[in-house]
C-alpha cells in the first residue's frame, strides 16, 4: 500500500462533510460547532484532506473562511460521494424495500412516455419503487448533478449543459420537436394557416413564466419578425394545465409538439399553421449519473425510455 493510498484510507465521513460545511457556513469554528468538534480538532481534519488531495481547499481570512477553486471544485465531486452514502444507508436501514429510483421529469413526458414506461417497469420490475419529480428542466439537471437524482428527462441543448459536470452525465437524445402555438380546437384563428404573427396579437395568451424556456419561444416567435410581444394574460407553470386552459377558452399557448399531438388526438386542441409560426426547436434527452448507471433499477428505467422514445 502507497502512502498516498494509507492516506486516503483514514479520511471519514467527517473529512468530507467538512467542505461542505465551510461553504455553507462561511468558517472553519462554524463547520466545527456543526461536526460536534473543537476548532483545533476541525483545523487537523483540514490539514489531513489538504495532504491527501495536495491542494490548499481553504482560504481563511478576517471574515471566516471559504473554498479556494481547488477546494470548490473536490467539492462537487465530494458531494455527489456524499449522497451516494445517504442513499446507501438508506438502503441498508430498510432491506425489505425495493430498490428506489429518484427520477426528475419535464411535463411534457407525462403525456405519454411515462405512462408507458412505467407500465413495462410494472410488468418487468414491479419490486421497483420510484421517486418521481416533475420541474424545470434547468432545475432538475442541477440536482442530477448534486446527487440527489439518479436520471433525468429533460430539454438538453448546449446552453443547458454547459455549467454542468457532463464528463460525470451519460446523455442519451430521445427526440427532436418543435414549439408549437396552439389554440382550441374550434378556435377561429384554426380555420386557414396563417401568413404572419400580427393575428395573434389580437388573442389573449396564457404563458408560463418569464425564466422558462417556453417563454423565450413566446418572445422569440414575435421578435423574429420585429413584433413586440403581446401582453401575457395568464401566467400558467403547469403544461397540462395550460392546454386545458387553451382548449375551453380562447386563449393562445406556446406548447411543445408532443404534447399538442397528444392533447390534439382527442380532439382537444389544435396547433395553428402558418410558415411564420415558427417557436424554435427543441430536444429532449435522458441524462443518467455515470455513478449510477451500473444500478439494476436505472439500467432497467434506462432500457425502457429508450425502447418507447418514439411515444415522445
């Protein structure tokens, strides 16, 4: 055995969580006070994490403490190591229980993928238990990231995966869509496509939120032809209730395609045509934890997204 390896061996839990209690806490005495140890004690612990990574993890100063780059960047890791542990003791307290999956979802997959999904897990995995969170997208990649989801489905361009650790993210593309305008299925603007975005200005649009993504499509699909969006009459987070808001009023929306053909199918509502009408592209892709892909229950979420992709 190394000693760099002898070394690494004698780090514990508390070696780990000290990092993240100085971020948090903004001192070492703080961290110290949080791990039930005098301060000297809490500055050994530092020195030995600081020998085993070779790097100086901690700046202190007159006003605490805080993580130099090096010591914000093992922290990342570290806490993706620390809730690795969580979910292991976790585990090993209840034994009796399935496995559980924590999976992070957009609404759009609640249409039809999921419901597919979940039904071949029943009828292959039926001891599986799932977590399920709906959200952002953008939200959902960052707890993908911190550990505390195993997968995601999810928009993933370029933008969005930039800030994060994708060496540590396996990112599989389901599908490529489009942003649609949409309107009840008897709405007047549905008889004819229509030769530019003026006509719209005249309807009242339920829209979610400014910091989405189908906002931007909102704004995008009047800017691009030097129109200045219309005001937002309802502002609605929730998809499906969106299009349900859509189909008894005379609102417009802004929806991706998947779920337009879906709610279109039954005669619910319509996507408006017309060479103008274009909202932006869009893709939507599953993203597992590479520390978590070997588990039985995220290969077996993992086959079955990517056999019934096509229901996106």
């Amino acid at each position: 055995m190394t000693s760099e390896t002898y070394r690494l061996d004698r780090l514990r839990l508390r070696h780990l969580r000290l990092l993240e209690l100085v971020a948090q806490l903004g001192s070492l005495g703080n961290a110290a006070r949080a791990l039930g140890v005098s301060q000297p004690a809490c500055t050994l612990l530092l020195r030995e994490l600081e020998a085993v990574f070779g790097a100086r993890l901690v700046e202190r100063g007159a006003k605490g403490g805080r993580l130099t780059t090096a010591g914000a960047r093992a922290l990342e890791r570290l806490a993706i190591a620390l809730a690795s542990v969580e979910r292991a003791v976790e585990a090993a307290r209840t034994p009796t229980l399935a496995p559980l999956l924590r999976v992070g979802c957009i609404q759009v997959v609640g249409s039809a993928l999921l419901p597919a999904v979940f039904a071949r897990l029943a009828r292959h995995r039926a001891d599986l238990r799932i977590r399920l969170r709906e959200g952002r997208a953008v939200d959902l990649m960052a707890s993908l990231a911190a550990g505390e989801l195993d997968c995601v489905i999810g928009w993933m361009d370029a933008p969005m995966l930039d800030p994060l650790p994708v060496a540590q993210l396996a990112v599989f593309p389901l599908r490529h869509g489009r942003m649609q305008v949409v309107a009840a299925h008897d709405h007047p603007l549905t008889r004819r496509p229509l030769r530019g975005v003026e006509p719209l200005l005249r309807w009242p649009w339920i829209v979610p939120p400014a910091e989405s993504r189908t906002h931007a499509a909102f704004r995008r699909l009047f800017l691009q032809h030097g129109v200045a969006p219309p005001a937002v009459a309802v502002e609605c987070a929730a998809l499906h209730t969106t299009l349900h808001v859509v189909s008894a009023t005379r609102h417009l929306a802004v929806a991706p395609d998947a779920a337009v053909s879906a709610y279109a199918r039954r005669g619910i509502v319509k996507a408006l045509k017309g060479p103008a009408l274009d909202a932006g592209r869009d893709q939507v892709s599953l993203a597992i934890r590479r520390d978590s892909e070997a588990l039985p229950a995220v290969r077996a979420f993992r086959d079955a997204v990517l056999s019934l992709a096509a229901l996106l």
